[in-house]
C-alpha cells in the first residue's frame, strides 16, 4: 500500500510573526547583555571613584603629619680635654690568713654577693683548739695555785699574830700568794689570746662586697700575707684618669668631668663624676699625673673594676656653640648634612662641617646659623 505524506504549510502571516517572534526575542537578549555591561561599568566606576578618594584621604593625612623640627639655639660649652681612664673600687681588699694552715672549706666563688661578716673560708683549726684546751687546763692550774697560796698566807698570817711565825715567814707567804696571783693572770691573757686564733682561722668578709676572685683551692696551704679573696664594693666605684704633667695645669676642679664607658649600652654610656681630686704625685717614668672621679652609687652593676674610660675635663672658658642631635645628621659617601625647613614646611639638604661630638650631640662649626630649624628625623624629611 502506498504511504502517503503529508506537510504542514504555515501560512504566510504564522511565519511573519514566528520571525518577528524570533527577532524580539534578540533583540530582547541584546538589550539585556547591554544593561548588564552598562551597569557593570558605573559599579566599575563608582570603585574606581573610592579607591582615588581613600589614596587621597590616605596620602593627604602623611602629607598632613607635622615634622619635628629643632631650633638652632648656641649654647655656652668649655673646650674638652679628653684622657684615657680605668674604673676601679675605692674599697677594695685583698683578703689573707693571719696564721698558717690548710684550707678545709671554701663558702663563696667569684661574682658572689657577701655581707659584712659573712665567712668566706675556713682553715684547719684542730692544732688550734688542742692548743686552746691546753692553755685553759694551765688557767685552772694556774687558779688552784693561787688558791692555796691564798689559804697558807691565811694561816701564816693568824700564825703570825699569835707570834708562832716571824715576819720573814709572812713576807715569803705574802710574795707566793702574789706570784701566783700574777701567774694566774698571765694564764688567763694566753687563755683569750688562744681563743682568739679559732676566730682568724674562719675568715669573714669585713663589709658588704662583691667577691671579685678566690685564689685558692680546698687543701692548698694557706700562709700569712698571701692573698685568698679579693672583695670590692661595687657601689664605691671611681674613674682614675691618667693626665699629663703638662696638662695638669688646665684641669678645673669646680667643673663636672664626663666618663664616657664606651664598652656599655648608649643608655648607660655617660656618667658624671661627682668630684674631682688632682693626686699631688707624679709618675717619674710617664711623667704624668692620676686623676680620681668618683662615680654616683647609681652608676649600675654593669660598671666592673677595670673596665676601659675616657674622661671629658672642660678646659678654658665657654662660648657659644651650635650643637645639633647626632640621629639629625645625615651622611652619604663624603658628604655630611642635615634638612633645613623653611617657614613654609619645605625641607633642603645643606652640608655643614662637624666638630667634635660630645654624648648624643655634635658641634656644627659651618653651615648652620642661630635661628634656623633642622628636621630632626632625616628620613620623614626626606619623603616631603
């Protein structure tokens, strides 16, 4: 049997409007991806818009951050003499045994704090202490003697009232009792001196110190004069300055001298001396004379006997000087500088020439003049 197809014409007003159906909905498509993009550029924009106005708000407060400045001001300063100084403690002891004898105990080390009557070490005592009992059995021999002396100058004496005796015999009875009376005595001074030999043999700091070294070990002999222990009171320290006879001259002692412990951190760096005293002696092979500077009890436990110093004396009389902070001064290579700010904030580079830096500061012989404002930080200058 023939198969029989049939097609399905649209009438020509159904295609027009499945056309103007299918382009609407382009057209529809199109004006959506188009107000999409729009949109996406004004919220571009509006970013763009808040980014530049923090930059600005950012950029316009560092901008807006005053710079420290200082003013140049001279001050009245002496000129500077400076010499080389070691730290020592003005009570310092070498510790010795005043008796012979073999160490049997060491109480302290070195860098160990002790109080006044502390024991540092102990020798051996057993000699001693026999020596000690013997003296004190010969004390109460020495007692007992004088005791029957005693009762028979009594009885001589009754005797001699009732004339059984003569005076010769009470004067003999007389001068055994005195003898050894005196005996006595004489035992009774050996008794303490004995007593006090214990004592020398347990040696004991004699103030409050710092144990600066121990020269000994247990079971070395000790003898008298040698040193055992060395203390020293670490809130009595001083700087002596050696100073040349023919500088000697120039040193003032109403003026504060400066020690500089370049050894020590910039906090603890400078201290002052509180006094000056000139010694009257002359060294004859360096020719040069020692200056004493005692340092406050604040100076701080950094500070050890025999640390290197350097002692500022002022010398002449003073004048004015420009002096600026050290941290304002800029270096590069062979050029040195600081910024100096006008009245209308804006910073220049100017190079001037140094002089000698005293602490923290430094003296500015050319380049500078009173009145004018330097930036004291260089870089935030720099950035203006």
């Amino acid at each position: 049997m023939p198969i029989s197809r049939s097609i399905r014409t649209l009438p020509p007003d159904a295609a027009g409007d499945a056309g103007t159906h299918a382009a609407a909905h382009g057209s529809t498509k199109t004006k959506t991806t188009t107000t999409t993009n729009a949109s996406a550029s004004r919220s571009g924009s509006h970013a763009r818009l808040l980014l530049a106005a923090c930059c600005v708000l950012v950029f316009g407060s560092v901008h807006a951050e005053p710079l420290a400045t200082l003013k140049i001001e001279p001050i009245q300063l002496s000129d500077e003499f400076v010499a080389d100084a070691v730290i020592e403690s003005a009570r310092q002891t070498d510790i010795a045994a005043q008796v012979p004898g073999r160490v049997t105990s060491l109480y302290v080390k070195a860098g160990d704090r002790v109080s006044a009557g502390q024991r540092l070490l102990s020798v051996d005592q057993r000699a001693a202490e026999q020596q000690l009992a013997a003296v004190q059995a010969q004390v109460a021999a020495a007692h007992a003697e004088r005791e029957v002396a005693r009762r028979e100058l009594e009885r001589t004496q009754v005797l001699f009232e009732k004339k059984y005796v003569s005076q010769a015999a009470l004067d003999r009875a007389k001068a055994r009792y005195e003898s050894a009376s005196a005996m006595s005595l004489a035992r009774q001074a050996d008794a303490r001196a004995a007593a006090v030999e214990p004592a020398l043999r347990n040696i004991a700091a004699p103030y409050a110190a710092t144990v600066g070294s121990v020269t000994v070990e247990l079971g070395s002999m000790a003898m008298p004069g040698t040193p055992l222990v060395t203390l020293f009171d670490p809130k009595a320290l001083r700087a002596v300055a050696t100073v040349p006879q023919s500088r000697a001259a120039l040193l003032r002692t109403d003026a504060p001298v400066r020690i500089e412990l370049p050894d020590l951190p910039p906090v603890q760096r400078w201290q002052t001396a509180s006094s000056v005293t000139i010694l009257p002696l002359t060294d004859p092979l360096s020719d040069s004379i020692a200056v004493r500077l005692p340092l406050s009890s604040l100076a701080g436990e950094a500070l050890r006997p025999g640390m290197f110093a350097r002692a500022h004396f002022s010398v002449g009389t003073p004048h004015p000087r420009i002096m600026v902070p050290l941290s304002a001064v800029v270096r590069r290579t062979e050029v040195t500088a600081v910024y100096v700010v006008a009245r209308d904030g804006t910073a220049t580079l100017r190079q001037i020439r140094l002089g000698q830096a005293r602490a923290d500061k430094v003296e500015v012989l050319a380049g500078l003049s009173a009145g004018e404002r330097i930036a004291l930080d260089p870089l935030a200058a720099a950035h203006r």
